[in-house]
C-alpha cells in the first residue's frame, strides 16, 4: 500500500492535472487534459450543430401505396440505394426499408401522423450541413419523386429542420464544427455546446488541478502513518 502511494507521487501527472471551470448557466461544459495551458478563454456560442430533417407531404396513413421503383438516399459522401417493390411499397414499407439497409449512410426513417395523414421524416444522425440528406428517386416519372430532395430533383419533401454546423467565438476568433462538441480550437480542451446565445460570452477557466495534487498527498499520508 504504502510503494502504490510512493509511486503516484514519483509520477509527475499526479501534479499536473488540470480542471475547467465554467459559470453554471447551462450554455456550455468543458473536459480538460494534461495538454491544455492554464488561461482563461471567453466562449461565446453563437448557434448549435443541428442535423438535417426532411419531410414528405401527407399520406393517408401509414399503409398508404406510396410506389415502386427505386430510391437513392445520400448523407454526407455516404449512399445507399434501396428497391422498392409490392412486398415495401407502402410509407411503412418504405420506412422499414431505410432503417433496415445493411448500407444506410446515416439516416433515419419515422413515421408521424398529424391531422392532415401520415408524414414520412428522414432525419440525418450525425448534425452538420455536411451530413445533409438527398433523396432521389433515380426513374424519371417514378411515384417515389413524392419523397425526393436535393438539387435536380422534385423536391417534393420539404426541410422541417435544416442541416447547420455549430458556431461560436473564442476570445473574438470565429470556430465552427460539425457537431456541438469542440475538441480541436484549444490543445487539451474539450468544449461541449449546450445553449447558443449570441451576445453573452462565458469564461472558460482552465487551471491546475491543486485538490488532485492534494489527495495524492494525502494517500501518501495516510499509508505512511
């Protein structure tokens, strides 16, 4: 018991832990490493990651014939091409179908039913404009242009949400990023964005973490008594 004690204290990360500090207001929350430098940094989060939603016009429910064909479904550089046939060609068919795909490039399929039918939704899994979805129904005429989106196409589904990279200032700089965890503006430093609220700055503290270093003592301590 008494060499585990020695052995934290002859290790130098035992003195050189850091710890972040952020008011408790629920805009953001910080991760540190031994890698991040000591400072202060005022965080300003001008707007969150959101993934892309899509869509579809109303249906009269979730067995509605939608049609046949074939539809291929994009996010991001990803793609996946699913056949549409008598046994899936209904909403719910067509939805099973998307979620099912062995390819699926990270898009899920739900159904909703609202007071004017059933509404198809694609919702991208990972935030971003990057991971943006296209839905193409590949036939020219098919019925399955009734779930298409994306440049040359019918788009005949519309955005209920669009697909938007995370923004937010660090001591004045602009940074962006894909999804609402900043792992790459500060060595060391994980930044998780929790509220955007353009106009109100938080600090970041980032320190050396003295209470690690105090409860490594005192293990020493109590095993040498």
């Amino acid at each position: 018991t008494f060499q585990s004690a020695v052995a934290t204290l002859a290790d130098i990360d035992s003195f050189q832990q850091r710890k972040a500090t952020v008011p408790d207001d629920g805009r953001i929350s910080a991760t540190v490493t031994t890698d991040a430098t000591p400072a202060s940094y005022e965080v300003e989060v001008l707007a969150l990651a959101r993934a892309h939603r899509l869509l579809s016009g109303a249906f009269a429910g979730a067995d509605s014939v939608v049609g046949e064909g074939q539809l291929l479904i994009g996010s991001g550089a990803s793609s996946m091409q699913i056949e549409i046939t008598p046994a899936n060609n209904t909403l719910a068919g067509i939805r099973d179908a998307i979620n099912a795909s062995g390819n699926n490039p990270g898009v899920r399929a739900s159904i909703v039913t609202g007071a004017d039918g059933a509404h198809l939704i694609l919702t991208a899994t990972s935030t971003g404009a990057s991971h943006a979805i296209t839905v193409d129904a590949i036939a020219p005429g098919s019925p399955l242009e009734a779930l298409e989106f994306g440049a040359g196409t019918s788009n005949s589904m519309t955005e209920s949400a669009a697909a938007a990279d995370a923004s937010l200032t660090i001591d004045g700089l602009a940074v962006t990023g894909s999804g609402n965890s900043i792992d790459s503006a500060i060595p060391g430093v994980t930044i998780d964005l929790l509220k955007a609220e353009p106009g109100v700055p938080v600090t970041l503290q980032v320190a050396y973490d003295k209470e690690a270093a105090r409860a490594a003592l005192g293990k020493f301590v109590e095993a040498y008594n």
